[in-house]
C-alpha cells in the first residue's frame, strides 16, 4: 500500500489507487456518541514499564551476593560449646578425578599415592577405589547389583490405570469417589481408598485438577476446524504474529473483582467484605504488539438527562436504560483511528502491518476497511471460537490478575489501577504473548482442538 491520506479527511486512497469519499454523518463521530479516555498509549510505554526480567534478575542477585559477604561474630565460648565441628566441604573437578583415575588404572598407583598426587582427601580416594574394585569384581562374577524395591505391592495394575483414564477423558467432572465405585464394580478385589485413586490419579495418571474451561459445542465441530484450516494456510506465509501483527480486542472490568483465592484459619470459610455486590462494568478497548502496548482506551458512559417517562412497574427512566450499552461501532472507529496514529508517530512500530481482530460484527463496517486501507495495513479477521489465536487475550488476563490484587473501593480508582497494572507488563510478556498466539498456527493446519 503506497498511497496514503490522512485519517481525519474524508477522502481514502487504497492501494490500487481507488478513490473514495464516505459519507459526512459516518465520518463525524460525535464525542457524546462515541466518548473514549485515553488509558495508556505506546508513548507512554518507555517512560512506565518496569526494567525487563533479566535486568531485575540480575539486581536481585547482586543483592544477594551482598548479603552472602556479611560475617557472623560467633564468641570462643559458643565455638567451644559446640560438639560437632564439620570440616570445610570439598568439590573435585572432573579433570582432578581423571588425573586420579589415571594414576590408579594407567600408572598401577595405590590409592594413598595417587590421594597425595593429586591433593585428594585420603578417606575419599579409599571409597573411590574400595568402589570401583567392588564394580569390577561383579562384573567379572557376573553379578550386576539391582535396586531392592521396598514397601508394599501397589494396589492398582496397569489396567486399572487404563479404565480410569478412560472414565476421566469421557467426562473431566468425574469425582473420585465416582471412579472407586466403578473400579469395585468393574474389577474384583479392589482395596483402594479414595485417597489412593487421588494419589493414584496425579502421580502415575499424570492428572490434574484444574479449573474448567466451558467451551461452546461447535467450537470443536468439524465445520470449524476446516475453517481455522483455511484461515491458517491462507495467512502461513503472510502474517506472523510474532512480528508484524497489532492485536484489538475490548474487555470488561468491574470495581468489584477481587482474587478468588484467599487465606482462612483452619475450618473456616474465606470470606471477603466488598463494598458493592454488583458493580458497573467499564468496557476497555486494546491494541497490543509484540513492541508492547499500543493503546489503551476505557470508553466512558454517556450522561442522558433524566426523562419522567417511565415504565409501569418499573424504577428505571427509558433514557437511563437506553445509555447503558456496550461498545459499538462508532467506539470501535474512533478506537482504530488512534491506534492508527500512534503506529504513525512512532518509528519503532513501522514493521506493523495487520490488525488482528475477531469476527465481531462491529469490526467489519466499510469505512473502517476504507480507514485502515488509507494506512497502508489490513485487517485480518480471525475465524470464529478462536480466542487462542489473539494474544490480547492473555495481556487481559495478566492485566485482570493484577488488578485484582488491588482492593479497589470506588469508581473513580479502576481506570488508574487499569494504567499501574499495564505500566508493570514487561516487554517479555508482550513477546510472550505473541508468541503463544503463533504456537497455535500448527494446531489450525492440522485440524487439531484448542
């Protein structure tokens, strides 16, 4: 895309050169239609993040290397007080073991003379060699020394271990009381415990208990799995999404998220006071790279004056109903159009050349293709049921995860702890998100679940 025009006219240039000219009521958002609020944006990422990991690594290191270098006075009454004195601890090197070894095996040496050659503790060199001749006198014998196994026989063969990965892959729900029940009805003799089928399940099943991921049926139908097939071969040679790819996506947050994991005293609930029971979600628009955080917008409810008509049977105005809605095209447009600007501006962000969105119906009006057409980039739509695929995704979580450690109060204090929690995400972890986006690249291509 050589030709370009800029983004507050209303004329756009494609790349074939085509002229078009929008209308003027889709062109001129209103700022009480459409209200944004900046949040954080790629300008402010050099002056906000946090130093990377290894450099944080490094400082934490150094400080304990000082530490290790402080001296402990002890008194000659507690040194004469203590009964056991252990000796200064000594490692060999490999190539002080090979000189030893070879005094002993090339040169016939005894263990005492080749100790002493090579500056080896006398006791040492004596097991080394009482060691060795012992190896070589079985191997002779041919006797070969094997591990005793000790303790009990285990309750459960290898059969029982395949019926319950079975019962487990067919329903992840099962309980474990469920499984021995159908253990003892399937096999005879059975003796386990429920612990045991627990134990049993994590160290020799390699099973885990996690949390659940609900996923829509026909997120893992064949239709679209062709789908996520074609997409990927289409766009294999195109786009990587560990470089020149831009990531969007909204997300919703409240003031009353909170961490889902607590501390109690032993038989007591964890329980945690909020202010409110149910908060007002605040919608926050995205657009995340592999350079880091391009731009970060909260859109701001609309204030409608108060109407007297209202509903029978019904406390709330119709105006009031009418501005409490999601994000919408317009929204999305004026979100786009910033995003736009700040890879412009920004010399770093020149490799960017796709934006990267799901299939939302909002994402697809003409003039946005016509806005980002006049950029010189292209949108690049996701196939459907594929949030794998959008590395914003885990920036929102890591965002979500940290905000949540905040104990926010009002409502004026979660778009500030929204910017803190984006200011402390590493350029590490925007690389890292990326790049878990494109491990599922094989996935698609062969038809595999995700």
């Amino acid at each position: 895309m050589n030709s370009k025009s800029e983004l507050h006219t209303n004329r756009y240039v494609d790349g074939l050169g085509n002229s078009f000219t929008l209308e003027s009521d889709l062109m001129d958002l209103d700022s009480q239609t459409a209200p944004l609020e900046s949040c954080f944006c790629y300008s402010d990422y050099n002056e906000a993040v946090p130093p990377t990991k290894i450099e944080a690594d490094n400082l934490h290191s150094n400080m304990e290397c000082d530490d290790v270098d402080v001296d402990v006075a002890v008194s000659p009454e507690q040194d004469k007080n203590c009964k056991f004195k252990r000796g200064p601890y000594r490692y060999y090197s490999e190539a002080e073991k090979q000189r030893f070894w070879q005094l002993v095996i090339e040169q016939g040496s005894s263990a005492y003379r080749a100790a002493q050659a090579t500056d080896i503790s006398l006791q040492i060199a004596y097991t080394w060699k009482r060691n060795w001749n012992r190896l070589i006198a079985n191997e002779i014998n041919g006797i070969y020394d094997k591990p005793k196994k000790r303790g009990r026989k285990p309750l459960l063969s290898e059969d029982h271990k395949n019926y319950l990965k079975e019962l487990v892959l067919s329903d992840p729900t099962v309980t474990v009381d469920f499984l021995l029940n159908k253990l003892r009805s399937t096999f005879e003799g059975v003796k386990a415990s429920e612990s045991t089928i627990y134990n049993f399940l994590i160290k020799v099943c390699k099973f885990s208990l996690k949390r659940l991921s609900k996923w829509s049926m026909r997120r893992d139908s064949p239709e679209l799995k062709q789908q996520r097939f074609e997409w990927a071969l289409e766009n294999k040679d195109k786009i990587d999404l560990e470089k020149n790819c831009v990531f969007i996506d909204e997300a919703g947050f409240n003031i009353s998220m909170r961490r889902e994991y607590g501390w109690s005293k032993v038989g007591e609930k964890a329980v945690l006071k909020v202010p409110v029971t149910r908060g007002l979600n605040v919608s926050f628009l995205g657009a995340i790279s592999p350079k880091g955080c391009i731009d970060l917008k909260v859109r701001l409810p609309v204030e409608n004056a108060p109407n007297k008509k209202r509903k029978v049977n019904s406390n709330t105005t119709i105006s009031e109903k009418k501005s409490r809605v999601g994000t919408t095209a317009d929204h999305f447009y004026s979100f786009v159009k910033s995003v736009l600007r700040e890879i412009e501006t920004n010399q770093a962000l020149k490799e960017m050349k796709y934006l990267v969105l799901d299939n939302a119906a909002i994402h697809k009006r003409r003039d946005l293709e016509l806005l980002v057409a006049s950029s010189g980039m292209e949108l690049v739509f996701l196939p459907a049921y594929s949030p794998s695929l959008n590395a914003i995704e885990e920036f929102w979580s890591v965002c979500k995860a940290k905000v949540k450690r905040s104990n926010l109060s009002r409502k004026e204090q979660l778009t500030p702890r929204v910017r803190e929690a984006t200011a402390k995400i590493v350029l590490e972890s925007y690389q890292g998100f990326c790049k878990h986006a494109s491990s599922f690249i094989p996935y698609c291509l062969e038809k595999k679940s995700f």
